[in-house]
RNA sequence: GCGCCCGUAGCUCAGUUGGAUAGAGCAUCGGAUUUCUAAUCCGAUGGUCGCAGGUUCGAGUCCUGCCGGGCGCGCCA
C-alpha cells in the first residue's frame, strides 16, 4: 500500500479534532502541529521516547519506495535505493548555530516569530547580500532582505536546509572539487556522504511553483563558495521547471491533495487501449500481423508506455497543461505510437529485404525524388536538434523533430518503393535511407526513455 | 499589496537569439489499399495571435498600460 493512503488515513482521522489549525491563507490546515513535532522528532530533536514513531515511519518509507521502485522497473527509469540520499533529510541545521562566520559572507540572522503558534525559541535565516540579490535579479520591493529559513524555533532543520545540504553534496568532491567549509558539522555529513558527487551541471527539475526557492538556494551557494572549482568555473546549477497538470476546472492538480490521477493507473488505461488496437488490427485478415497472445501484450506494454511518456514530454515543459486522458492516451497523430510504427515500417523492410538478399549498408545515397530529398534533408538535421535539445533542456524540440522525421518518412515510403524500386543502385540508395531514419528514430526515441519495437 | 508565468483555429497545444503567405494534432468533410505494416497517406474547412499603444525596414515574439486566468510571497515540502 502507497505511503499516501496512511498519511490520508492519519489525516481524516484528525478531521475535526483540535489538530486542525488556520492557516495564513485561511483556510484550516490539519496536522500542521503534528507535522511539525514529527519533524522535529525525525531529527532528533522533540526528545523523549519516539521508537514507536521512528518504526512507523520507516515502514511508510519503505512502502513508498517499494512502489517508486516498481514504477521505476516498469518505466525504465535506471533510479534505485542507492540513488535515495534519506541521510540529508538529517542535515543538521545546527551546523549554522555558531553564527554567521560559518556561512561568510551570507548573514545569518534570528527571524522573527511570524504566526502565533510557534513553540517558544527562534528560527535562523540566511540573508543574501543586496549584491547577490542583484546578481540574481531578485528584486524586493524597498530593498528588504529576502530570507532563506534553515532553521526553525524548535531547532529543525527544513526543505531549504537539505537542500542547501544537497547542493554541497552534488558540487562538492574530495579532488576534483574540494570544498573549503568553515563548520566542522558539515565537514562531518559532507564525510560520512563519501565526499560529494562533484558534478558539472545539476539540474533541478521541479515544478515553476519553486521558482523563488531556487532563486534564493542557488546564490546562496554560489555565494558561500560551494560551487566554485578549482579550475575557475562554476558547477551550473539549474532549475528546469515545468508547468502544473491542470484539471478540467482548470485547476492544479496537487499531488498531495490526493485527488490527482494516478501514474499506476494511467500506465494500466494506456496499456489496455493499446491492447485493444492491437486485437483490432489481428482480428482483421488484411491487417494482422500474427502475433501471439505473449506478443500482443508486451507489444501494447511498450506502446502504452511509450504514448504516456512521450505526451508529457511532447508540450512545451514551461506551459501548464490541461490533463486529458484522451490526449494523455491517444495513438493517433502526434504520438509515440506513429513513431514507434515508422520505425517498426522500416524495420519490416530490412527483414525482407535481408530475405531477398538486397540488404547492404553504405555505399551512395542519391536524391532524386523530391521525398528522397525531403527526407534526407531531415536526417541531416538530427544532430543539431540533440545540441539544442541539451542544451536548452526541452524535450519538445526533440520530439517535434521526430514527428517531422517520421512524417517525411511515411511520405517517402508511400512514393518511393525501396524493394521493389526501379534497379538496384536505386533500392540500395533507399534503403541506407531507411536505415538512417530509423537509427536516429531509435536514438531519439531513446533519450527519451522510449523502447522501440521491431515489429507492432 | 509585491513578484513570476500564461492568453495563438471549435478543443488541446507548437511557434528555439524578431524575418517571407502564423503551424500541428484532435474534431468535421472528401479521397487513396492487386505493390515493402492503412496505428498510414493526400486534400478541404477553420485564426483580428486577449485589448490598446510604442520600438523596428519587419512584432505571436521586444517595451508600456489595461482586461482575463494560474502560481508564489519569512520557520510546509
């Protein structure tokens, strides 16, 4: 069972209890005692006996990765329990409490209590210099510092803090970029961590609502030096943020709402319908394919699959999105599908054309029909798109590029007959066509985490 | 109140440093299968790019204002 159901569970339980406080929107909001002893208490800092709780939360975890884990296998997505960094969830912000010389030359600085409720005792704040404001361009109205809280009245550590920690920990390696730290603390987690991944380019991707967290996070660390190598450049630090999901209302659908569409079941509907076009084509004698029940449900897992995975990557990451099954599911147009049928086309071809011994790699392409040439023209433009595509971290591009590949494809394979062409200079030429379409459909596709299929 | 993002065809969205008659999918309508996979192809219909100014030889794109929507703003993550 998913982590969430309990925290649901503990929350409707709560429902109309004292728990429930304001608050400062107006709205009430259960548990936010509660939560707040728990983090305490999961950092060690509530005190007392706490076993029981301790247990109970380790078993949600556990619960929690062992269906992030299945999704992940199901998806492709290489990410496992050794990728899960739970000890920076520890990073102890006590590691600023000898004062600010720890964090030169960013201030810190008490913040004052802000909503009544706090317990007795006061947070800690970084205070970015107007300088490294500007150099970020933030702007604040009259010029009043914008704080960066890492520390809270009960001593705890926050979503700032860990990341503030885990920034070090991505930067930070014991040769290649060595880290000067001012506190023993974190010398001490950095250690125990093995030293720090010491990246290049860290790439955050998390939704625009974040935006200002980032917009404080990443000067911070610039400023206090973490992110500078010993060669003189920087570790690049980015925020890749995408859009909100939206509902019909038009609304965001919230993850931790519960209301939002589960991933699980979006897989299980795409590869159900994929399924069901599938039975279509083999139930029709023009059509089918032949395959047997073992193929049509592994051929519908990667076509499913693939449609989702390639929706969401397909629309602009920055626009917020209107969720629709239907568009989330289609198989027709632009979609995973359309590609994964050129290629399977082109493959096709290569079988039978290794049957009738015509198959044959290199030797010179020629460009006479005008489909020849648009397509061509395409492939020649592959390597391009993956620089842009890198380098501006949008996804979009690639998979615009690759329905055009793939139309001009269809196109030439509706005009321009590869085995059966005119003489065999020309069907060799037509083929080495063929076969670099589908080597750069099947690398695109593949960056992005897309199976491709021999046959569909 | 302050800040960020968005407004493009009936619907969902592209439009990558400003560049030629603003594109695609879906939907609608009409065609194509004795030929390598029809999950395909070809064609048609459909837009005052929210509104008003400005900069420019040239603006969906840049600037200003307004209208409409979303999100965020000191101890949640």
């Amino acid at each position: 069972m998913p982590a969430y159901r309990y925290v649901n569970a503990i929350e409707s339980a709560a429902n109309g209890t004292d728990v429930v406080v304001k608050s400062s929107s107006g709205s009430t909001t259960p548990l936010s005692e509660l939560s707040r002893y728990v983090a305490a208490m999961l950092q060690g800092k509530a005190g007392g006996d706490n076993t029981q709780e301790l247990e109970a939360w380790r078993r949600a975890k556990e619960a929690t990765l062992r269906e992030c884990n299945e999704l992940y296998r199901r998806l492709g997505v290489l990410l496992n329990d050794d990728d899960v960094r739970g000890e920076l969830l520890r990073a102890d912000a006590s590691a600023c409490n000898r004062g600010s010389s720890g964090f030169a030359p960013i201030q810190v600085r008490s913040v004052r209590r802000h909503h009544g409720h706090l317990s007795s005792g006061q947070g800690r704040a970084l205070y970015l210099s107007r300088k490294a404001r500007r150099h970020a361009g933030i702007q604040r109205a009259q010029g009043d510092p914008l704080p960066m809280i890492i520390q809270k009245s009960d001593g705890a550590s926050l979503y700032a803090t860990t990341d503030l920690a885990a920034a070090l920990f991505r930067c930070a390696h014991p040769t290649k970029h060595p880290v000067d730290l001012k506190t023993p603390a974190l010398a001490d987690m950095l250690a125990k961590l093995g030293g720090g991944l010491g990246a290049d380019r860290v790439i955050y991707h998390v939704g625009s609502p974040q935006k200002l967290h980032f917009d404080m996070l990443f000067p911070a660390v610039h400023a206090l030096g973490w992110s500078r190598k010993p060669d003189g450049t920087r570790t690049l630090l980015e925020h890749v943020s995408f859009g909100s999901v939206l509902g019909e209302d038009r609304k965001m659908l919230r993850t931790r709402s519960g209301d939002s569409v589960k991933l699980k079941e979006l897989l299980e509907e795409a590869v159900d319908r994929a399924e069901k076009q599938l039975r279509e084509t083999e139930s029709d004698a023009d059509k089918k394919r032949g395959f047997s029940d073992g193929e049509i449900r592994q051929v519908a897992e990667t076509v499913g699959i693939a449609a989702v995975k390639y929706a969401d990557l397909c629309q602009n990451r920055n626009t917020d999105y209107v969720f629709s099954w239907d568009k989330m599911l289609a198989l027709q147009g632009n979609t995973a599908p359309y590609l994964l049928y050129a290629y399977a086309r082109i493959r096709s071809i290569h079988r039978k054309g290794a049957e009738s011994g015509s198959a044959g790699q290199g030797g010179t392409i020629m460009l006479a029909e005008p489909a020849e040439r648009d397509l061509a023209l395409a492939i020649l433009k592959f390597p391009e798109v993956i620089d842009s595509v890198a380098d501006a971290l949008m996804p979009n591009y690639l998979c615009e590029y690759l329905y055009d590949l793939a139309g001009r494809f269809m196109t030439f394979y509706e005009n321009c007959p590869v085995l059966k062409a005119p003489d065999a200079a020309i069907a060799a030429s037509r083929l080495r066509l063929c076969d670099l379409t589908a080597r750069a459909l099947k690398l695109g596709l593949g960056l992005m985490g897309i199976r491709t299929l021999e046959r569909m």
